[in-house]
C-alpha cells in the first residue's frame, strides 16, 4: 500500500487530519528530559489524536549525534504505538546523486514515510525520492513564511513559479506543502492539483486562517489536506487538550465544508458583480441613450483579488489560443481602462507591454506608440470589452503604422453588438473571455438578477 493511501486510512481511523509537529528545542526541555523522552510523552498523548506525526530535521540535527539517535527512536516509537505515517520534514534537494543519498537516509535510515523536499532543482532531483514507491514526497509549493511571495510568485514560462511547481507534482505524483496563510494560493494550487494530498503549515504560531485554508484546499472527498501544529500543541500547559481542541476545530470546519466545482467563469462573473462592475438598474449612456445594464470595467484595477483572477483570466485565454511559440510578441492595451489589465496581464505571463497613444505627443519623441518594440514584432491588442469594432481599429492603426503586425484583439466582455464581425471584417480575430449573454444566464441562475431583469436587458442590447 503506497504512503497516501496509508495517510489516508489513518485519516478516517482516527478521524483527523491533524498532524503534530515533533519539533522540540534543547533550550525547553525539563531537567533530566531528552528529546526522545519528550516526544515519546506527546505521543502518548496525542496518537488516537492524529493521522501523521512530523518532526523537523533541524531540532534533531541541532543536537548533534544524540539528537539524531533521538530522532530515529522518535520515528520507530511512533510507528509502534500510533499506527500513522511519519513526515520527515527535511526540505531536501540537490543533484541526483546526492538527492538518492537523502533519500536512502530519509527512507532507509531514519524509516520515515515520507519527506519534504525542494523541487527547484528540477526533475532529476526528485526522482530519487519518487523511486520508493511506497513512500511518499512533498513538494514545497506555496509556503507559510513572509518571505514566500518574494520568488514562489515571479512570473515563469506564462504562470507563477508556485503554478508550475503544483503542476509538475501533478505529474511526478507528489504532495504539496502549501501554507494556510495565503488561502487564494492555496484553492489555485487545489485548481491544479485537485487530486494531490497538501501538508498545510502555518496554522496556530504563524495565524493563518484554518477555516478558510480548509475551505480553499480541501479535495471532493473532503481529505486531501494534512493540517500541522507544533509549538501550539507541543509547548501547551495541556498538550492532548491543544490537540483535541484543534482536531474537532478542524472537524467542525470539515462537517460545515460542501465540496463545489470551481467553475473558473462563474467565479469571475459574480467578483466582477460583487465589485459593481457590472450593474443593473436604468443608466443614461454616452449617447443618450437609456440603459438597463452598466458595464464599468475600469473598477477591477480597485479591487486587487479581482485583477488578479481577471489578469489569469486572460493569461488562460491567450495561452490556450493565441499565443505562439518563439519570442518577437507584445501585449498591446489601449488606454484608458485595459492599461492596469495589460500590466497585470504581462506580469502573468511574462510578456513585454506596449500601448498605443490616443493622440501622438507634441514633444520629447513625439511617439504614437509607448514601449520598446521592434518592427515586425506581433502586437495582441488588449481591451476591456467590446461593443463595435471601432475603437478597436483605431487603435490598431498606429501599431501597424509603428511597423508592428496586428492579428488578434483579447477582450474581458464581448457585448455581443457587432464588434466581432466589425473585427472580422477588417481582418482580425476577436477572442473574449466572457460574452455579455452568458453573464446575463449565469447571473439569473444564480439569482443575481430576474429573469425579467435579464430580458429586459436582452431586448434593449440584441431585441429579443
């Protein structure tokens, strides 16, 4: 039986995904207590409690030759008298070689079940550890620490380094150790991952959110998630009262918790409503006119969470089926509205942006067109939505003067009016990430609007 299959077990045995921490320091132990006596004490009381133990390499490494035997006896006694699997937290990872090596003493030496590593040097260092195939591997991910945002968020190959790391666990049939206290990391990492079991640090000491962490990374089968505590359960005046407390917390949430399919579309439709992008009521246009439906777009850039799911958005859209291999590409956003997209937008993918002026400056270089390009680069036009194509056209004429070549315009919302057969037309293709009609479907099914509210807009945008 492989190492998940066997956390899980353990998980509905003793109906926990609680894992305890086994990370005690010298400098807080009793008089006359050893490292081995001190944990064999929290097992003791907490093995009914849990569905894995974790004890962190560097408290045992810390103490030297001693420390170690402590580390290997707290493995062994764990295994005899709880009956759960044992992470060892070591955050490994080198070349091949030497990664075979930690994993023989990992797998091997110490018996743990299985291991934290860092992936960052590739492939071939994991697969030392993938190679046991009875135990288990979890990949560092999204991490806890403050810190983590400064490389596990940059920009790599059109996603985030912590996108692609999910991604390739996914493949190498791994774990993931994901922290609770970024929760909108974690429900991305369950979008790409949504069968892999997550260690989830950073709850107690480090003030994450365990309610919103669970509702963010919990599987369809409600498992999936190992919820760790150390100091807050190890160094408690009640250490099995700490642990019952955060078992039936954790339980509580679970109970509470309805599995729903993360319908990517739906999730951004209601943001954008719940931000007031999109509105309903009577509006007086531009032209006069008087409107059922108000569509401000310029507002996302307010409301950072919802530029972020917007900026995937279209990062999804223009991977999928616009983009092209090879380098020579620019994102091109007209101003005013899709110039905060397009720079979200390029700092999702990793994309140069440009942007066409609305009028050519009278000083300095006089420029049509902002940024660094060359002639014969491809330019993909970005806006927020579409009514006609007119303003699109008007914008593509200085790219294309600027010697830039135009195929494909990306938009957030096609209104459905023409513009895409105006687009069309001229020798363009347009590619919209919502259609205004979908919205309006969507929006009613979930009681967002009437279906009087969404005829009524339907008859004044198309005549139906």
């Amino acid at each position: 039986m492989g190492f998940f299959e066997r956390l899980a077990d353990a998980a509905r045995e003793n109906n926990s995904l609680l894992c305890v921490g086994l990370d005690p320091r010298l400098d807080r132990l009793a008089p006359r207590d050893t490292l081995f006596d001190f944990n064999r004490r929290i097992v003791d009381l907490t093995r009914d409690l849990v569905c894995a133990y974790k004890p962190n390499f560097a408290f045992y490494e810390a103490a030297g030759p001693t420390g170690l035997e402590a580390l290997q006896r707290t493995i062994a006694y764990a295994h005899e008298v709880a009956a759960v699997p044992v992470i060892l937290d070591a955050k490994r990872g080198d070349i091949g070689s030497t990664a075979a090596a930690y994993a023989r003493a990992a797998f091997e030496v110490w018996a743990a079940d299985a291991i934290t590593i860092n992936p960052y040097l590739g492939g071939d260092s994991v697969t030392p550890f993938t190679a046991y195939d009875d135990h288990g591997v979890f990949l560092l991910c999204h991490t806890s620490n403050p810190g983590a945002t400064d490389l596990q968020t940059l920009p790599c190959g059109g996603q985030l380094l912590y996108e692609a790391v999910a991604e390739k666990a996914t493949a190498w049939g791994t774990g993931l150790v994901v922290g609770a206290t970024y929760p909108a990391a974690l429900a991305r990492v369950r979008d790409l991952a949504p069968d892999a079991w997550f260690l989830l640090p950073g709850v107690g000491a480090q003030g994450g959110d365990l309610e919103a962490a669970l509702a963010a990374g919990l599987r369809v089968d409600g498992l999936g998630v190992v919820v760790n505590s150390s100091r807050g359960i190890i160094y408690a005046d009640d250490p099995r009262r700490a642990a019952v407390e955060l078992r039936d917390r954790i339980n509580q949430a679970r109970s509470h918790w309805q599995p729903v399919a993360r319908d990517r579309q739906a999730e951004l439709v209601l943001a954008l409503a719940d931000i007031g992008a999109v509105q309903f009521g009577e509006f007086t246009l531009a032209s006069g006119k008087r409107s059922p439906i108000y569509i401000d777009l310029r507002l996302v850039a307010s409301h950072p969470s919802v530029l972020r799911l917007v900026a995937r958005a279209y990062a999804r859209l223009l991977r999928e089926s616009v983009l092209s291999t090879g380098s020579g590409q620019r994102l091109a956003a007209i101003p005013y509205a899709a110039l905060p997209i397009g720079t979200a937008v390029a700092l999702e993918l990793g994309l140069p942006l440009i942007y066409p002026r609305k009028e050519a400056k009278g000083y300095g270089l006089g420029r049509q067109v902002e940024g660094d390009f060359e002639p014969g680069e491809r330019a993909i036009v970005l806006d927020d939505l579409i009514t006609t194509g007119g303003s699109k056209l008007d914008a593509i004429q200085p790219l294309e003067a600027a010697g830039l070549a135009v195929k494909d315009v990306v938009v957030l919302v096609d209104r459905e009016q023409g513009g895409r057969e105006e687009l069309e037309a001229a020798g363009y293709r347009l590619h919209a990430v919502l259609r205004l009609g979908e919205m309006l479907d969507l929006l009613a099914n979930e009681g967002r609007i009437t279906q009087q509210q969404k005829e009524q807009v339907a008859s004044f945008l198309w005549g139906e």
